[in-house]
C-alpha cells in the first residue's frame, strides 16, 4: 500500500512552468519572492541604460504580486493528486479475551477504493499539467501586458521630449513676432495669434508630462515594484522591431504551442477520466480480514464484509454530471481553436497594418526633413523669413509626434502577435545608447 500511494506524482511544478516560459520567451526568469518582502531586480537587468521591453518582462516575472497568486493554483492542483492518491485508513476491530471469549479481531480494507485510486490519480495528473499549462498562458498574458504598459510608458515620454521641443519653437516664434510687430512689419493680430498657439503648446506639454508620469505608474504596478527599485528618471526605451511575414505558418504555430489549447485538451482528458471512475463506483464493497487466536493457533479467514447492490441507485447523478463536464470541455476546446486563428489573424493584420503606415510615414518625414533643411539654406541666403523656416520646422514636429504614436501602434501589435502565437516570434533588439530627445528622425529607424 505504501507503494502504491507514492506513486501520486507529477513533474509539472514552478520549475517547469519557468524552464516553459524561458523556452517561449528567451531571457524571461520567474522569481520566487517570498510575500512581503521588498522586491529586487534580476540579475539579467541593468538600468544603467535605460529599461528596455525585455527587462520590464523580466522584472515582472520576477516580482509580480498577481503573477505569483496564480503560481499558488500549481501548489493546490498538486495537493489534490496527494488527496487523490491518498487511501482510506483500514478499520481495524478487536475483541479480547474475556470470559470464554478467544482473541480476535477482523480488519476491514475500503476494496473500491483500491480498485477507483488509479483512475483518480491519472485524472488529478491531468489537472496538475493543466494547471500548469494554463499559468504557462498567464505568464505570456503577463508578458503582453508588460510589453503593451511598455510601449505606452516609452511613447509617452518620447511624446513629453517632443511636446517641449515644440514649445521651444513656439516661443522662438513669438519673440520673432513680437520683433516685426515692433519694427512694424506685420500686425499685432499675427502675433496674438503665436501667442494662442505657443499657450496651447505649453498645455499640451504639461498634460504630455502628466500621461508620461501615468503610464509609467501603470507599468510599476505590473512589473510590481515602487519608485525605489525603479526610480522615476529611469527612461524608458524603445527597441527596434521586425514583422513575421507568413500568417499561415504563424496559425500552425499558434495550433502547436499555445499552452492554453495544451490546458483544453487536458481537460478533456481529465474530464474522460471522471466520467469513467463515476461508472466505477456503481459498486461499493469492503474486504474483510478476519483472525482468531485459541489454543489450537491462529486461524486466518478472508471474505467481503459487505457490498453494495446497485439496483436503485446506479449513480446516476454523477455519471450525468460527468458526461456533462466533458461535452463542455470538448466544445471548450472547439471554441478555443476558432479564437487562437481569429486572434493571430487579427494580430498580423494589425501589425502589418502599422508597419505598412510607418513606412509610409518615414517617407512623410523624409520630405519634411528636405522641406526644413530648404527653408533655412533660403533664408540663409536672405531669400525668405525665419518664418518659413520655423512653420517647417513646426510641421516637422508634429510628423514626430504621429511617427511615435504609430511606432508604439506597432509595437502593441507585435506583442499581441507574439502572445497569440504563444511564443516570442518578432525578433526584438534594444534601442542603441544615445539620447532620444537630440535624435535625428532619420536615425530613430
């Protein structure tokens, strides 16, 4: 007996959801924290550059508060296959000598439940590997929310520099302004109307300060750490990004390896396995052991104590419950495959969308790059205003700001990719070492 009930076993634990993980994700880590305790940063991660996409991930598997409460589920799932491998303690009855009376006794052992444990094991087994398979799946749910918070948090503050640099032009504009309103070459209204302008850009650039400061407060929270571990002059950078290009090979992929499709099939299994062992258990029945010590010696008998007729009661109940279970885990699956395809379907197309439009803005930028760079060799040469020059330069700014917002678009999209496929499929690089705000817009590609 004792055999038998170490057998209850399963190798699907935290340390095969993180070798998982880092197999999907390479460079994820999961932590182990104890609760309560203040976070730290992988040994992986260095701010001394700024925090990159791949960092945050890694940061958040290591602390997450709410990543590490779905962990608790493998813990539990684990300790309903030692219940369920457990065995009913014998009853053990004595009679002693008293009176005419010889010692004996009789020991009575639970038979069905000998004869149940093996398929209530393979079910519990089931349900550990797709427990663990499922916190597979909120580990790549973590690391897309991570990855989304990410582009966020780094777009705002690309957004917040370029606002600033915007002002700076604006108030350039309005000294310039005021400087012909005084020599009298245009009139007071062209300058009110600088003045508006330069004052709706100053807004913008505090209400771009204040997003940045949000996004970044939502990203600590996913990556579950405060201020002191991620300080608030950490920048947030950008990598470069890279788009599969065949949506077919993407779907079989998705098919093959997303551990929440792994999950339903073995609910399904699990479920097969129940409805098998609530047939078994139409019939009930104990063995009994029986003994008696005399003075002729030990006289050893074996029997049933007792066993269940099943003529009103065939377990009816239960037998129904389970075939129900696995209708629905059966249609569960069916559902699960039809939004993996739609999901990566959707997820392509949203990513070659934004690509396809950042292209098409980086030619936007490169002709507003010439049109500036024309506009001050002409006024160089005395052939038009600082004017020109600073109305190119301001359009030039606001192709910034929409090749930012369109960058951080493909950049959501590629982490949707990559989780609908259910494995980093987008090659990412980090952002090259240099200073975001001083970058020319030719160079941010």
């Amino acid at each position: 007996m004792l055999l038998v009930a170490g057998c209850a076993r399963s190798r699907f634990d935290r340390e095969w959801v993180a070798d998982d993980l880092a197999a999907r994700v390479p460079g994820a880590v999961v932590g182990a924290p104890e609760p309560g305790r203040d976070e730290t940063l992988p040994a992986v991660v260095s701010l001394a550059n700024g925090l990159d996409e791949s960092e945050a991930v890694s940061i958040a598997l290591w602390n997450s508060p709410a990543f590490q409460a779905d962990l608790a589920q493998l813990d539990i799932a684990r300790a309903d296959l030692a219940d369920a491998g457990a065995l009913p303690n014998p009853m053990l009855t004595m009679l002693f000598p008293l009176g005419p009376h010889q010692l004996s006794g009789y020991l009575l052992l639970p038979l069905a439940a000998l004869a149940q444990r093996p398929a209530r094991v393979r079910a519990a087994q089931r349900d550990v590997e797709r427990v663990a398979n499922s916190l597979v799946q909120t580990g790549l749910d973590l690391i897309r929310d991570v990855r989304l918070a990410h582009a966020d948090a780094a777009a705002a503050a690309e957004q917040a520099r370029a606002r600033v640099e915007l002002v700076g032009l604006w108030h350039e504009s309005e000294k310039l302004a005021q400087a012909r309103v005084d020599a009298g070459d245009t009139s007071r209204l062209e300058r009110d109307a600088i003045q508006a302008e330069a004052l709706l850009a100053a807004d913008l650039a505090a209400r771009a300060e204040q997003d940045a400061a949000l996004a970044r407060l939502r990203l600590r929270q996913l990556l579950g750490v405060t201020s002191a571990t991620l300080p608030d002059d950490t920048p947030v950078v950008a990598g470069a990004e890279t788009i599969p290009t065949d949506p077919d090979v993407l779907v079989r992929e998705a098919l093959a390896a997303r551990p929440d499709l792994r999950a339903a099939e073995l609910a399904v299994e699990a479920a097969g396995k129940r409805l098998g062992l609530a047939r078994a258990r139409i019939f009930q029945g104990l063995l009994r052991v029986d003994g008696q010590l005399d003075a002729q010696g030990f006289h050893p008998s074996l029997g049933f104590h007792q066993i269940e007729l099943p003529i009103f009661n065939w377990n009816q109940g239960a037998r129904g419950r389970a075939k129900a279970e696995l209708q629905q885990a059966l249609w569960r699956y069916a559902q699960l495959r039809q939004q993996i395809v739609t999901e990566v379907a959707t997820a392509e197309l949203q990513a070659r969308q934004a690509h396809e439009s950042l292209t098409r803005w980086d030619e936007q930028l490169q002709t507003l790059q010439r049109t500036v760079a024309a506009a001050t060799s002409s006024f160089r040469a005395g052939s038009d205003s600082y004017v020109v020059v600073l109305d190119a330069t301001r359009r030039l700014q606001d192709a910034r700001l929409r090749e930012i917002d369109l960058r951080a678009q493909l950049r959501r999209a590629l982490a949707q990719l990559d989780r609908s496929v259910g494995r980093r499929v987008t090659p990412h690089s980090p952002a090259p070492d240099r200073a975001p705000e001083t970058a020319d817009v030719a160079t941010r590609r």
